[in-house]
C-alpha cells in the first residue's frame, strides 16, 4: 500500500504548521512539489524551508514536476470551469506518474499544500480520484493548515462574521457577479480584477491582505470608498515587484448599517 499526506502547511509563515502537520512531515518518504515556474519560485522555496525546519534527520527525497499551465483568462463560467477541469485532468496525470514511478510499495508521499487543502484547491478531489481508480493500492490523509483567510482575520484583529450572522467565502470572480446571499461578511480570494471596486457607496469596510504571513506581507483596511485606490496602487505595485500576486480580503457591511454589532 502506498500511502498519501496531503498537508497544509499554512499561509506563508513557518510557526503556522500545527504540531499534526510536523509529525505528519516525519512520516514522509518522497516529497512532490510542483513547479509553477521561476515567477513563484518563493512558494518552492517556502516549501523547502518547512522541511528543512520541522524535518527530523534525512532520509527524504524531493521530486519536482513542472505544474500544468492554464488560461485563467476564460470569459464566462461555464468556459471557466471547463478550464479547470481540463487542469485537474492534465495534474492527475502528473501525480498518477509520481505515484507510479517515484515509490514504492510501503511509501508515504507528501503533498505540501499552501494555506488549507480544503479551500480552493483541487488536491483532495485528484488524489481521492487517484485512490479509488488506481490499479495499485493507495491511501491517503488530510491534514489541515492555517489558510490566508484565517491569518487575514489575525493580521487585522477582527473576526470573520457579525454576531450571529453568516460569513461567505467566494472568489473574485463571483464576487463581480453580486454579493453572496444575505451574507453580510464576504471573504474573496482569487481576485484579479479588483472585483471589490462595483460596491463602493454601499457602506462596507475593507480589511485586505497581499501574501499574508510571509515578508513581503501588506495590510489595508477601511472604508473600502477610502481605500479603494490604495488597494488598486499596493496590487500594482506588488504586480510589478514579484510578478504575482497571491491576496485575500474581507467585505463588511459597516457596524451600525443593520442594527447589529
């Protein structure tokens, strides 16, 4: 039997992996980083160094595979999706062939999964696809981490939701479509387009985030029609520097605005 641990591993600082996370890493044969490319090479590095702290001794390996690229640029939801799926088929073939090739039977592998496995990331569909149509016997964990969604909130010291209202967590690309429900606390991640820029004059502050928990970390909050600019020139600006940029952030309607605090 060969065995899996998807790991999360937090949001960019080392001391946010859980103590089942640094034993989970000492269970690990062979590593599997993919490789999205020198422009996010900090994200392999990170890796490297989560290792090189929590694991005990040697006796690992670390395997690299080129990450399948994709066009994110799709016009509408249903090409959207359809993209997405034509990258989780193109990266099932990509850890099918690291499964096969890189161990034995009586192996543990490592994925090491930025942030939360369960938060807008497809690693857990494509390995449990793997474990059930596999002609090899094949196992696998969970383990969660610390997304950016959860140290956004810290950074900010404030909460995610209202007293005894909802909180919804969507993407930017929803988010330009209309606000969730009757939420009136709105996490978005995945945001290209400053999607947060339409509900200006709504009354809602902002609590924004850009690498969260890493050195290059930026912090803005407000009203959002306040510090929407500063926003749009800080994303620019990080754009330019890193060539990427990864951030996350939190919509609110202001207190008072429905009666509740």
């Amino acid at each position: 039997m060969k065995q899996i641990l998807i790991i999360g591993i937090g949001a960019g600082d080392p001391d946010y992996l859980t103590i089942q996370a640094v034993n989970a890493l000492n269970r690990v044969d062979v590593f599997f980083v993919m490789d999205k490319g020198a422009g996010k090479a900090k994200l392999t590095e990170f890796r490297q160094e989560i290792c090189n702290r929590y694991r005990q001794g040697g006796g690992y390996r670390v395997v690299d595979a080129a990450s399948p690229e994709w066009d994110r640029r799709s016009p509408d939801r249903a090409s959207y999706a359809s993209a997405v799926d034509g990258l989780n088929r193109d990266k099932r073939r990509v850890f099918e062939r690291l499964i096969s090739e890189e161990m034995r039977d009586g192996d543990c592998a490592g994925i090491l999964v930025w942030g939360d496995p369960a938060l807008y990331d497809s690693t857990i569909r494509i390995i449990g696809e793997i474990a059930r149509d596999s002609a090899h016997p094949v196992d696998y964990e969970v383990i969660p981490g610390i997304s950016s969604v959860q140290a956004l909130a810290a950074r900010h010291k404030t909460t995610l939701n209202r007293i005894g209202r909802p909180v919804a967590i969507t993407t930017g690309r929803r988010l330009a479509e209309g606000l969730p429900g009757d939420s009136d606390s709105v996490v978005v991640m995945l945001d290209a387009g400053n999607a947060h820029r339409r509900y200006a004059g709504q009354g809602l502050d902002i609590y924004w985030g850009a690498y969260v928990g890493t050195p290059d970390e930026i912090l803005i909050a407000g009203k959002l029609d306040e510090v929407a600019g500063d926003i749009e020139r800080a994303r620019t600006e990080a754009r330019r520097k890193h060539g990427w940029i990864m951030d996350t952030y939190l919509l609110r309607k202001r207190d008072g605005e429905d009666g509740e605090s």
